[in-house]
C-alpha cells in the first residue's frame, strides 16, 4: 500500500466588508512591505502587549490585514477557510481584562489560527472542508478550543485542510477541499504543503498568525510542519482532547500545536493539555503532564543517546539525506551519543493493519459525530455523505473520487473479529516490538529520521508525488513525535523529526529546543512562484 494515502490521517470565503479589511492597493502594500509582525514569537508579544507597544487588537488587526493581503488576493495561498467575525472584540475585551487583572500566561491576548475539523460554537462553521458540513455550527466548543479560549488565545480564523483530513481518495492532492480549494506552499506556490494540516502549516509559516492547531492521524501535523518549515508536535494519544474534532480513529487521532519556534509549540501546548470526560482517552493524563516551557533547555543534547532509523526512513530522496545527515552531525557536535542505525524493527509491517483499523474506526467516528449534528443537518451518516459527493460531484469530486470512503461503508462494527485482530497486532508491532523495544535495547531518549521529503509539484491530476516519511511508528502507536527545520533542498524546506515512548513530550521538547538553538534553520517564506532550481552538491 502506498503510504501516501495515509497523509491526512495525516470556492473560497467572501471576505468581510468589516473596515479592517484593506482596499486592494492597501493588500498589495501588505505583500510588498516586510510585514511588521514577522516572526514575532509568543515571548515578544507578550513583552509588546505588557510594555504597551501593541495590544491585542492590533495584532490581531494586522494578521487579518496580512491574510487579506496574502491569502485571499496577491499570491491567493488559500490556507484560511473561515474568518472569526468576532475576533476583534474577543481581542478588545482581552485587552481589558489585560489591564484590570494582568495577563492569564503566556497566551493571553494572541491571535490563533485552528484546523476547520475542530469544533467551535460560535458564527464559524466546521465542515472539514467538505460542502456536505457548508454552515453547519457546532453545539459547544471542542474541548481543546475551551482550554485556548480559558488560556486567552484569540482565535483569528479556521484553516483549510485535506478534505475529510485526506482520508476521502487514494489519489487526492494534500490541501484541496471541496470549499477552500488548493492550498499553495509559501515557499513555492505550485508545491504542495502536505497535509491534512495544510492551511494551519501556510497560515502560520507565513506569519497569517502567532501559531496554529492542527490534527494528526499519520502525519497530518509532522508532514505539513516540514513541508512549510515550522516545528510541529504530535503529541501522545490521550495527552490533548479529541471531543469535539470530526473523527478519523480514536486509537490514533490527536490535535497538536504549530509553531514558528519549539518555544512558541511548547506554549501552546501547555495550552491545549487537560483531561476531559468526553474523551476517555484522556483519563489519568494529568499525571503526564509536564511543564512544556520549563522543558526548554539549550543543553539538553549533552549526553543524550540518539538513535537513527535509517531502514525505510533513508534513500529515497539523496537531497534529504543530506539534510538528515548534517542534523545528525550538528547532535552530535552538541554531546549527543549517537546510536547509528537504530531501525525501528517492525516499521516494514504497519501499513495493513493500520489501514484497517482506520477504515473501521473512521465509519464508526464519523457516523457518532454526524448524528450528534442535530435534525437540520444535511448528513447524517457516512452513507449520507457518500451520497452527497455522488449528487454534487462536478463540485466535491471533480479531481478525485472517494474510494476509502467506499471501503469505508463495507466495514462492520468494532465488535468484528478481523478489526480487534487488526488492532492488537498493529499495538503490539508499534509499541511493544517497535519503538518500546528499540528504545529499550539501546537505552535511547529519542529515535530520530528525516520527517519527509521536500514539497512535491501540485498535481490535482494524478494527486500527490509522495516519496518517504516517517511519521507512522509513532502514528500507530500513538507515541509522540516533533519535527523541526532541519535545513533546505533548492529552497524547499526538510525537517527532523524526534520520536520518543509514551508521554514523553517534555524529553523530546528539550531534545528539539536544544537542536533548534544550534542550528537556527526556519527562515520565512518568500512566497516565490516556482523553485529555482541550482546545482546542488
């Protein structure tokens, strides 16, 4: 099975006529200026907040006028799906409360951008990027959207996505859905920026905001942080909500931060962490729960043992072995012990399994969501929804078809025999065989890999020219992982990615915070049409 097809699991909005939105020469101003926000991180911004120099309404005004000048006009990234028409206000009252009671944290006050498979009870719809959810508002917020709400973050808007979070086609091309359209790569726009996260990767790598949440099922945060030169955080299932999110598997779904810096990631997902009785993956996880921030340490290297999965991870693309390679070095020139090669000993025989337990859980998942919708809902079950995209395919289906929905259909409840045998080998490949033994035999603190390959060209024909990944022994097991910008291929980024055992987000902040300070690789997109392609050696 090609690996690619787990990616996901791994017409655009009409702009407001509110004042804050710039007059076309104004938007053109805004992509010709070096935007004044650049690459501010979270810490700043607090600083300006605190010292006067910005309020939270400002930067909140400026990335609406950035995504108004970037987004839907200019290079058209397409990376937004939805505006929050409250945003302003929510922003004004923060600022209020700033200055009656002081900050909430680190926060308090800064404008996010969410992925549009997360539920928000407010005038922004969640659709998942399909026309069959077009207007459908959620009853309450997604827990992970109370606990930002709780911490002060504004959300500025929704991202486009992999349609369905890419688990509708075999042949689909990350980024497109049925109502946001393609989304580009700022770093090439006729390059693809993964997915399913792809609108939360664009948005936040060209500064449209502070930071963003995406969600992952197989590389669905890792892939498109890479892609578009961010870190991004796949955290342990159970360790961030799920309730509230349109469902691929509740053994392997998970939401994550995306970031500009390990630091800024961290904060957030300080932010996003808690139990919740509506999800039972989350049951006892307080006890995982670490001081992200604290975690930050520029030395954390020194003496770590690295372990490098070369088998499957290396040699289908020489230019990120390159890159991989001088990560590796750059570690090691850091004091890490590096254990090479550490293979993942399972990795070859994930793939089956995994895809069987995600068809059944995803028509399980998906049938519990619709029917929580309410009686106006234009669908209601998977059923619906394949009907649907049949009346409206020139619309939903007019690249790609729906075959995993199809396969989908065909599967039984979870009481079925050949879905619980899928699950308990594919745990026991993961976990016990996998990254737990391999960790173990070597007395490793993280196994690391080339998250993927550089961006591919778009293709909405034949759908994504996917190469390699390493997303999926800890995808499967539902262990976390975290990329971070490992260096360039002709302009397009690569990223690291460090995989760790259960619960261990802390250990592998440190690692990636301590990787980041000494190289120092994101640089932020130019927005440049094409690639220019120069001798590489």
């Amino acid at each position: 099975m090609q690996h690619r097809v787990l990616f996901g699991i791994f017409a655009l909005v009409t702009l407001s006529t509110s004042p804050f939105w710039p007059a076309p020469r104004e938007a053109a101003r805004v992509v010709q200026d070096r935007f004044e926000l650049e690459e501010a991180t979270l810490a700043t911004m607090q600083e300006w907040m605190a010292s006067g120099r910005y309020t939270s309404r400002r930067l909140t005004e400026l990335y609406l006028q950035r995504i108004a000048g970037i987004d839907r006009s200019g290079p058209t990234l397409r990376s937004i799906i939805e505006i929050n028409p409250e945003a302003l206000d929510i922003a004004s009252a923060l600022d209020q409360e700033r200055k009656a009671k002081g900050s909430r944290g680190p926060l308090h006050g800064i404008p996010v951008v969410i992925k549009d498979n997360i539920d928000t009870a407010d005038r922004m719809p969640t659709t998942a990027g399909s026309l069959a959810l077009d207007g459908s508002i959620a009853a309450r917020d997604a827990f992970v959207v109370e606990r930002l709400r709780a911490a002060g973050a504004v959300i500025v808007a929704k991202t486009n996505l992999s349609e369905w979070a890419n688990i509708r086609s075999t042949k689909s091309s990350s980024g497109w859905s049925g109502i946001g359209g393609q989304v580009k790569n700022p770093y090439a726009l006729d390059r693809n920026p993964c997915g399913s996260s792809s609108g939360t990767g664009t948005a936040v790598s060209a500064n449209l905001a502070a930071a963003g949440v995406g969600t992952e099922t197989d590389g669905s945060i890792v892939c498109p942080s890479s892609a578009t030169g961010l870190v991004g955080i796949k955290p342990t299932v159970g360790l961030v909500s799920r309730s509230g999110i349109i469902p691929i598997s509740h053994t392997q779904d998970t939401a994550g931060p995306m970031a500009r810096t390990v630091a800024d990631a961290a904060a957030l997902l300080a932010g996003m962490v808690g139990e919740d009785a509506r999800d039972t993956a989350t049951r006892g996880s307080a006890a995982h729960h670490r001081d992200y921030l604290a975690a930050l340490d520029p030395n954390a290297l020194k003496g770590a043992r690295i372990g490098v999965a070369r088998r499957r991870y290396f040699g289908y693309s020489p230019p990120t072995d390159r890159v991989a390679e001088a990560a590796i070095a750059a570690m090691k020139a850091q004091g890490a012990v590096i254990v090479d090669p550490a293979d993942i000993p399972t990795a070859a025989r994930l793939d089956d399994c995994e895809l069987e337990i995600l068809l059944y859980e995803f028509k399980a998942g998906l049938n519990a969501y619709l029917e929580g919708l309410g009686p106006s809902a234009r669908v209601r079950s998977l059923a619906d929804v394949i009907a649907f995209n049949e009346r409206e395919k020139e619309r939903e289906m007019p690249f790609f078809g729906q075959e995993l929905f199809l396969q989908a259909q065909k599967k039984g409840p979870l009481t079925e025999a050949a879905y619980k045998r899928a699950l308990t080998t594919c745990r026991s490949r993961s976990r016990t065989l996998g990254i737990d033994a391999l960790l173990r035999k070597h007395r490793l603190d993280a196994i690391v890999a080339p998250t993927g390959s550089p961006a591919w060209p778009t293709d909405l024909i034949n759908g994504d020219h996917f190469l390699g990944a390493s997303s999926t022994p800890a995808a499967v097991a539902g262990y976390p992982s975290i990329t971070v910008p490992a260096g360039y291929v002709h302009g397009l980024p690569v990223g690291m990615s460090f995989i760790g055992g259960a619960w261990s987000e802390a250990r592998l902040i440190g690692l990636a915070y301590a990787y980041e300070q000494a190289t120092k690789h994101r640089r932020p997109p130019a927005l440049e049409p094409t690639i220019v392609l120069t001798e590489q050696r």
